[in-house]
C-alpha cells in the first residue's frame, strides 16, 4: 500500500485514463519506476529547503532592489495560492474557478480590520478564517456536485460574489473602491511575508499529501464511490481541503491588501484572478507539489513581461499553453520535468519503453 | 409599482428576451445532449460572432441580421475543426479534461479578440436601430421584435432539421443512447463532430443577432454563458426541448427582479438560480413535476 502510494505521488493527476503511466504499468517496472519515483521526491524534498533558505537571503544581500523584491513578493503569493488551490482542485480533483471569492474576501477583511485600527498582520488569520468559513458555506452544496458540474457551479459562486460585492457599496466602497492607510512597511518584509506564505502553503500540500487525508482525497477523487464504500468519509474530506485552500488563499488576499493600499471588488473579487490559479496549477501539474511551484513562477515572469504592452496577452499564452499541455503532457511541466529527470539519470531509459 | 400596465410591459420584454436567451443556449444543449461535453469556448464563439457581424458591416455594408446568417456556415466550419482537432483527442479522459480544454479555446479566442480589436466598446448602428412599433398601448424596440421573429424562425428551421431528416434523427438517438445509436449503425463520431459544428454555429449566429441589441467587447460572453448553463439546466441538460422552457424562466424571474431590487443585481438572479439548479433539480424544472405525479 505505501509503496503503491509512494509510485502515484510524484505524477499527480493524470487526465487521460490511458495515459497514467504508474497505473497501468505491469508490475516489475511499475517497481522500478517507484524507485526512480522515490529517489525524485527525497531529492525534490531536499530541494525545497534549500530553495527556501537561499530565498529568504535576498532582502537580506539586496534590501533596495525594489524590482527584485516586487518580484518575489507577487512569485511567493501566486506559489502559497496555486499550491493551496491544489489541494482541492488537484488532490481532490474539484476544479473550482470559484477562488477569487476566498482572496477577495480576506483582501476586504484586512482592509476593513486595518481601516478600524487593526494592525495588519493581526487581521490576517482572521482574514483566511473568514474564508474558510464562506467555503464551507457554499461547499457543503455545491460539492456534492461532480466533475463538470461542480466548476460551473463555483464560476456561478465567483461571478455572483462579484456583482454582490460591488453592489454593498456600504461595506466595500463599490465601484469607486477602498483606499487603506498608506503607512506600511518595506518592500523587504512583504517579500518575506510572501515567502512565509508560499512555505506554509508547500508545508501543508506536503503534508496533506503523505497523511491519510491525502490518500482519502486521492481515492475520492480516483473513484467517488469505491472510497465511500472503503470507508473514507468523502463528504466531510472535500469539505475540509475545500476549506484548508480557502484559508490560505484568504491569508493571501489579506497580504495582497495590504501590500496594495487600495481595493476594488473588479480586481480581487475578478475571474482572472480565479482563473489564475486553475492554469497555474494545470500548467505546473495538477496534484503535484512542483507543479504549483514551477506554474507560478512561469506564469507571473509571463505576466510580468507582458503587463506593459499587452495587460492580458498572457492570459492567450497560458490558453494556448493549457490546449497543448492537455494534448501531450496532462501532467504538466512537472511532468515534463520528471521526465527529463529520468532521462538523464542513466538506466532509466529502458524502463520507459513499455 | 405593480400596475397592471407594469406587468404585461414587463411580460413582454420577457417574452422577447427569451427567444434571445434560447437561441443562444442551442447550441450549448446540442453539444452537451450528444456528447456530454460542457463546451465552455460558447462563450468565445458568441463573442466571435459578434465581432465578425461588425466586420461585415464595415467592410461589406452588411445588415447585422444578414451577418448572423453568414455566420452559420463559418461558425460550423470552425466548430467542425475544433472538435476533430482538439476535443475529439480528450474526449476517452475525464470529463473536467474537455471542460479545460474549451476553457482554454475560449481563453485564447477572447484574448486573441482583445489583440486584434482592442478593449472598447463596440456597437452597430442600422438604420432601424432606434425605431418603436406600437403594440396596443406599449411601444417594443423594432430590433428585439427582429431578433425575437429571426430566432424563432431558425428554432422552427431546427425543429424540422432533427425531426424530418437522416442527420437530425440520428442526432437525437445519440442524445438519448450514444451506444443504442452505435449499434443501430449510426456513425456517432460524425454525429459529434456535426453536433459541434451545429452548436458554434448557433454561438455565431446569435453572437450575430445581439449586435442588433447590445454594445460588446472581447469580455462579451462570459455572462450570457453562465445565463446560457442556468437555462439548460434548468431546461434538464439532455432535453433539448427544454431550452425553450429554461430560457422562458429566466427570462421572467430576471425581468421581475429588477420590480424588487437593483438592476444591477441582474445577473445574480441568473447565477444563483444557475446554483440552486443544479444542486435541487438536475434533472431540470420538467423532474420536478414528475417526482409528483
């Protein structure tokens, strides 16, 4: 059983039933492929550590490179969203385009905590609770929905939650928006607190993912009824991961304010924000740890490249990214990347001929 | 408020709205009823209508309803190629892979839009643009009544296509048994292919029509899409029928909304009715009268 669960973990979610080469292997080099898989993800949790820590010198080595340092910041809350998003959306297999209401909701609970003389970083658990508890609010229905169904059902949630919000001109400042305080601190410390953000995120994926949460959610989403007939309690798991995403991604949101100074229902409650964060973690690899990873960080250095001349154009390079990835790679460039890792360790090459 | 003069005014705007919101779902339920495919690039489709009645009429001094109709052929050609190039390959795999899949079409058309045609707001403007007939004691703009007669023409055009001919009956008996249908010889991979093609057709053709009634931009579709998933499931997903009946609904429970709140909050009528619809009656309005009897 756990050697089983050790060869499926590094290949995440495969779309085409067909094509899932650890579960359609035959067994002696399924093992062989366990193996290679093992030595993959003790490198890759070795890996992350290291990543972390030569990360975290930057503000350290380059406290005025505000490029550098923006960069990061807006890397770091993209890696915490799509691994957060991953645990529902890839481990579970509910693709929700429904996340920009958990960030935009812990964006408006900062701001308004902040505005009656919170100290920001107090209002942030606050912020992800808030969250968590909108989606167990629309996950206990809309969750017993599947596949498709569910996604329409969260672009429906996402979209109404927008036209609301703007509506409680009130609360949210509507359409003119909220300006926050301007006093905040350094650009140094949001990137540190979004690097913080991005490795409680990779804990929690990391963690989930080898607990027998994890495996629940794995068997769930392999096979709804069979996990319910073994005894896994699949209501009350997609509940759960619905809600630890939601938290994290709430945090986010409430970073995210804090770091803008100004509010608009159209920018945090927007379906490209949603949307964001589905092709982060398809293009990375669905239900992988990487995935997310190596997603954001291509896809904010895109967006970043592209925001001057043309705001949304990587927004077609991602369109066109996701058809090819589901066409050839539907595992992603984490995929891709285990790929090119076995082809360059030496005896691996035979075993991929099936 | 609640005139009687109110209400039948109100009555009619439903009515004519509804042949606009049932000529633009069509298509989804086609696609949906033959190939249980969610075709999220609808959305890309009706937008790219739009965009190309307007290019007809600059270029060609075509009349926007002339536009729409030249948009069938193209829209179907396209359709046609989307389904063999790209949704045929994932169609084995889960469901949600071709849900992503349009979703990305539909990405890359949107974006693709907003490179060539920028982000302002697009109108058409005909000559009969501004024009009221009288009815009775109420006034109705000429170009709802137009798009009105326009979709019900094509719906009746539809009617007689799936249930006089090869093609349209062999489409139907997929929707409702792909595997009875393959044994019965019918070819139900030329029937998807032919169910996309007719499905973007309709996108375009519709796309085309609210030319007449709407100012766009590359964002177009993307809320009469999520309009478009309430009224087929409210309709009951495979029954294609059932359009009609799901675009009436939304029609009357969005006009009405606007007597007790904000027009504004339009649109959440549609998505939460979208929500509570298909978590209460997948089966569609129709299963909720048949639980009963």
């Amino acid at each position: 059983m756990i050697s089983s669960a050790s060869s499926s973990s590094p290949g995440g979610e495969d779309l085409r039933p067909g094509g899932g080469e650890e579960d359609h292997r035959p067994g002696a080099s399924a093992a062989a492929d366990g193996g290679r898989a093992a030595v993959r993800v003790r490198a890759a949790a070795l890996l992350a550590p290291a990543l972390g820590a030569a990360l975290a010198c930057v503000p350290v080595l380059a406290p005025r490179n505000i490029t550098l340092l923006n960069l990061g910041f807006f890397t770091f809350l993209y890696v915490a969203q799509g691994l957060a998003w991953n645990i529902l959306g890839g481990f579970a297999g509910y693709v929700s385009f429904g996340y920009a209401a958990f960030f935009g909701l812990g964006a408006y609970t900062t701001a308004l905590l902040w505005l009656s003389g919170w100290t920001p970083v107090l209002t942030f658990p606050l912020s992800g609770l808030l969250a968590a508890v909108f989606s167990l609010v629309v996950g206990v229905p809309t969750l017993r929905l599947v596949g498709p169904y569910f996604s329409i059902a969260t672009i429906g949630v996402g979209e109404a939650m927008r036209i609301l919000m703007l509506n409680l001109d009130r609360i949210t400042g509507g359409a003119s928006g909220l300006n926050l305080p301007t006093v905040v601190p350094s650009k140094a410390w949001f990137y540190t607190a979004a690097l913080v953000m991005a490795a409680i995120a990779y804990a929690t994926a990391t963690w989930i993912r080898g607990s027998r949460f994890g495996l629940g959610l794995a068997a769930l989403r392999m096979d709804l009824e069979a996990a319910e007939t073994l005894g896994v309690r699949t209501a009350l798991f997609k509940n759960v991961a619905h809600m630890i995403s939601a938290f994290l991604v709430g945090v986010c949101g409430g970073l995210f304010a804090t770091y803008f100074q100004y509010l608009h229902p159209d920018t945090v409650f927007s379906f490209t924000e949603s949307i964001s964060l589905v092709l982060i973690a398809l293009i990375g690899g669905l239900g992988t740890i990487w995935g997310p990873i190596l997603g954001a960080a291509v896809f904010y250095a895109v967006q970043d490249y592209l925001q001057t001349s043309y705001p949304t154009l990587h927004l077609l390079a991602y369109g066109i990214l996701l058809i090819v990835i589901l066409l050839f790679e539907p595992r992603g460039l984490a995929g891709l990347a285990a790929r090119i890792w076995d082809r360059l360790r030496p005896g691996a090459a035979p075993a991929r001929s099936p | 408020m609640f005139t009687a003069q109110n209400l039948i005014s109100v009555c009619i705007t439903s009515i004519l709205t509804a042949g606009l919101y049932a000529i633009m779902s069509y298509g989804l339920a086609v696609i949906y009823g033959v190939m249980k495919v969610v075709n999220l690039s609808n959305a890309g489709f009706l937008m790219l209508g739009a965009f190309m009645t307007m290019v007809y009429a600059q270029t060609l001094h075509l009349d926007p309803i002339a536009g729409a109709f030249l948009n069938i052929p193209l829209f179907f050609a396209a359709g046609w190629l989307v389904y063999v190039a790209l949704v045929r390959r994932v169609r084995q795999a889960l469901p949600i892979a071709s849900l992503l899949m349009l979703f990305g079409l539909w990405l890359v058309l949107q974006n693709l839009a907003l490179v060539v045609w920028g982000s302002e707001d697009q109108s058409i403007i005909t000559r009969y643009t501004y024009k009221a007939l009288p009815f009775f004691d109420y006034r109705v703009a000429l170009t709802r009544l137009i798009v009105f007669s326009v979709a019900l023409a094509v719906m009746a055009v539809l009617h007689v296509l799936l249930n006089h001919t090869y093609i349209g009956k062999a489409l139907r008996a997929t929707v409702q048994d792909p595997e009875a249908a393959l044994l019965a010889g019918i070819d139900t991979e030329r029937i998807s292919s032919f169910a996309f093609g007719l499905g973007t057709a309709f996108a375009g053709f519709a796309g085309g029509l609210m030319t007449l009634l709407f100012s766009f931009t590359p964002d177009f579709g993307g809320p009469f899409q999520l309009k478009s998933f309430t009224i087929i499931v409210l309709g009951g997903l495979e029954n294609l029928a059932g359009v009609t009946v799901g675009a009436t609904i939304l029609a009357f429970a969005e006009s009405f909304s606007v007597l007790f709140m904000r027009a504004s909050l339009q649109n959440v009528v549609a998505y939460a009715l979208l929500v509570v619809a298909l978590i209460v009656m997948p089966g569609g309005v129709a299963s909720l009268f048949g639980r009963r009897t």
